[in-house]
C-alpha cells in the first residue's frame, strides 16, 4: 500500500508528466516478458514492472502538449477520488446497492442537465464513452420509433445525419441495423438547415415515416463544427422523430458563457451525449447519456430476470436501466468529486481558459506566412496547413515531435488533403506548447523533401 501511494503521489505531482512513448510489441516481448506466472512476482515486483517497463509505453493523455485526437486533462481531485471509487467497492447499477452513488451521479448529470436546458425530468447514466452513449441514444429511439407505428421488430429504420458525424454514430446504426440519410455538409462540415431541409423534401412518405431519428453534432471531432441544432430541432419535430446531440467533445463548451449560445436548439434534444472525460477534467472512462423522458430509455433497456424483480419492482432510480449494461463501476463519481470539490465555477473558467488559447493559437497562425488557417476554431480545435507540405513531411514531422518527446500532434485529412489538427482541452496547455510543437519557418523549409 505505501508503495502504491507513493507511485501515484508521485506521478500526480509530475508537472509535466512525460510524454512517453509506443513501443513495439517484440520489444515489450524482450523487456517485460511474460508477467503472469503460476507463483506470482509479488507486488514490489509488478509495481517496478509496471512503473519501469509498461508505463513509459503508455502515452500521458493529461501531458500539454498532447494534441492529438481529443486528450484528456483530469483534475488531481477526481483522479484521486478514481482510487477511491475502487477501494469502496461500490456497485453503480442500483439503487438499493449503491443509493449514495446513485444520488451524487444524478447530482453531476442534473448539472450537464441544466447547461443543456434539459427539463427538471431529464436523466440517464455514465457509460464508459461516447460511442456507447450515442449507441444507447440511438437504440432507445428506435424503440420510441417502433412503438410510435406499433410494430415491435419493424426493420429498416432511418436516421438523418450529416455526412460529417462522429464514426461511431455509423457504427451505432450498423450494429442496430438502421441506416443513414445523410446529409450534405457545409464548408466548415456543419449541418445546416438549407441542407437539412433539402434532403427531408427529397424523401417519400414511406421514408419520412420510417425516420426515428436526427442527429446534430455539438463540437465535431475533426474540426470543433457546431451543427445548426435548432434546425435539427425543427426537422426532427417536423417528421416526429427523436433529437439526438452529440456533444461528445463539445458539449463542455455548454458551460462557458461566450460559447454557449453556438448550442441553441440542444434544449430540445430527447438525447445527449456529453463525454467528462474528454474535455470536463474526468478521467477514462465516463460518458453522460441523458435522456429528455427516461421512461423511454428504461422500456428500452431495462433486463428482466427473477432475480432482478427486487430492483425492478422497487422503482427506484437504477443507472442501469439508461444503456445497454447491468453491472457498473459508479464512473461518474470522480467527475462527481471534482465537480462537488471545485465548484462549477471553475469549470467555466477552465473551458474558456481553453477557448481563449484556441483562439490565440489560431491568431499566432494567421500571423505566420507559411502557415494557414484551414477554418477558424469555432470551438479549441486548431485545423491548419503548412505551405508547401507534401503528406509525407506531416507524417514524419509527427513521428519526430513523439520521437523527440516534444509533443503529440499527429495530422488528420480536410477535404481530401492532409493537414494538422490540435485538440486543446488542458487548461495546462498555453500558446508556447502549441508554438513548440508546430515547426518553425526554417523547419517548414529544412523538412519538406
Ligand atoms: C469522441 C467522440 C465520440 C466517441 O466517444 P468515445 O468516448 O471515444 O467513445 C462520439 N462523438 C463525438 C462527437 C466525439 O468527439
């Protein structure tokens, strides 16, 4: 025990922690071997494994510089309050098991809840991400959808969604068997309601009838685009069909005063998703599904077994009636903490710290020749180009900035063409590490083959 302690007193107060690295795995092969054994190696000796071997082969998603995708950037309070959770043996499905946990978990989603707009009835739970939580969503509006025309095992289900959503909303739709009506996207990749509107009049009564959802992003992954929600709104009580809003990554953004009013029309959603631990300081895994009318998600996913009857008849708020899972690790609780820790205050002080370094970023780009902006942020996600570079010189530019233990910022495609994207959600990441990661003018020259 006083071992692990010290290990993670440790590492909490690494400022930075380091980047580390990927390694290859014939070189974990030789360096740690097989771990598990017959007798065991004993504790000391899996912690030295783990703190000399595994974890500089783990990438630190909390280091600054780390751009890349969507990071996270836990607070020291809710990383923490994580050990805390697993030493309390706490059972998150229930609330005859776990009522405490319950309570504060609902306490967090009513806070999500209220940026949203979201009514005093709205809820849901804490999956493990957002593909989940978007999976959830979108099996609970086909069940709201076939109950609608009466016809439990009806196939062939449609969702409107713009070309641009998240993949795991295909993946979603793939593993319910519905399929999409996309929509076409702007020059920014929104979803917008000159678009929404042309695709909806293109469809026949039969497809119109069989459409149980739309979906608007709030933040895409790519770009940081906010979809027109209100017209997504408009379109799905058009057709009476489910709102879902993928907030991912950018609902966080609901808390900071100057962004909020890019969300207009969320309030309406039946579903959103918000992930804490992409940019609201929680750590891996936890992922809020709230629900506008819960009763919907609990006829969706509420398991019936004899030996459950005791939780189901009791009709107490059970987190696992919200999504397609039983047991559950109460994984809202560290973002619980740090909420109840910190005040809200100071999340809406952090995300916009975040903006404001997006914004910043995108200034100190428009400032250089050699570097062009592709979009403005819209939310703290920097697309931008380098004059002149092939695919290649991204690449090797990346593999140089992890190599070199600089930063983490690897490209991404626009439009076909390959550029660099940084995703800043630590407060801890100022405009000097965005600087340091992006080459300088005599690199821009010096790396391009
Ligand atoms: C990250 C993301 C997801 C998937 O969330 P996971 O937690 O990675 O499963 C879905 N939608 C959007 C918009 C995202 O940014």
């Amino acid at each position: 025990m006083a071992r692990i302690t010290a290990y993670t007193s440790e590492r909490l107060a690494l400022d930075p922690p380091p980047l580390d690295r990927s390694v290859p795995l014939a070189e974990l092969q030789a360096t740690a071997g097989q771990t598990i054994t017959a007798q065991g190696m004993g504790g000391a000796a899996a912690l030295d494994l783990f703190a000399d071997v595994l974890a500089p082969a783990c990438l630190s998603i909390d280091h600054p510089r780390y751009l890349s995708f969507v990071a996270a950037a836990p607070t020291e309070a809710a990383s923490l309050f994580d050990m805390v959770v697993s030493v309390t043996s706490i059972y998150g499905g229930s609330w005859l098991e776990g009522s405490g946990a319950v309570y504060a978990e609902n306490q967090a989603l009513r806070w999500l809840s209220d940026l949203a707009g979201l009514p005093e009835g709205a809820g849901g739970t804490f999956v493990s991400g957002g593909s989940t939580a978007n999976l959830s969503a979108l099996a609970a509006a086909r069940r709201t959808w076939r109950d609608r025309i009466g016809d439990a095992r009806r196939p062939g289900g449609l969702v409107v969604v713009s070309s641009a959503a998240h993949s795991s909303i295909a993946s979603a739709l793939e593993l319910l068997d519905l399929e999409a009506i996309e929509v076409p996207v702007d020059e920014s990749d929104r979803l917008t309601r000159a678009a929404l509107d042309d695709t909806i009049a293109g469809l026949d009564a039969a497809q119109r009838s069989a459409i149980c959802a739309v979906v608007a992003t709030a933040g895409l992954t790519n770009s940081g685009t906010v979809d027109d929600i209100g017209a997504a709104a408009d379109a799905a009580s058009g057709l009476g069909a489910w709102l879902h809003v993928d907030g991912a990554y950018g609902g966080a953004a609901l808390c900071s005063s100057g962004a909020v009013n890019r969300f207009a029309g969320i309030q309406r959603a039946d579903s959103v998703t918000i992930d804490p631990h992409k940019w609201l300081f929680a750590p891996y895994d936890c992922a809020a599904i709230i629900y506008r009318t819960p009763a919907l998600a609990r006829a969706t996913f509420t398991q019936h077994a004899e030996y459950l009857d005791v939780l189901t008849d009791a009709g107490d708020w059970c987190p696992s009636d919200y999504a397609p899972h039983l047991t559950r690790r109460a994984r809202g609780l560290p973002f619980w903490f740090s909420l109840a820790v910190h005040g809200t205050d100071a999340y809406r002080e952090a995300i916009d710290l975040t903006l404001a370094v997006a914004s910043d970023a995108a200034e100190m780009i428009r400032g250089r020749e050699d570097l062009e902006l592709v979009l403005e942020p819209e939310l703290s996600i920097v697309v931008f180009r380098v004059r002149g570079w092939a695919p290649d010189d991204y690449r090797r530019w990346s593999d140089h900035l992890l190599a070199e233990e600089i930063g983490f910022m690897v490209p991404t495609t626009w439009r076909g063409e390959m550029v660099f994207r940084a995703c800043i959600v630590n407060p801890l990441t100022t405009v000097a590490d965005i600087e340091a990661v992006i080459p300088s003018a005599d690199e821009v020259v010096g790396w391009s083959r």
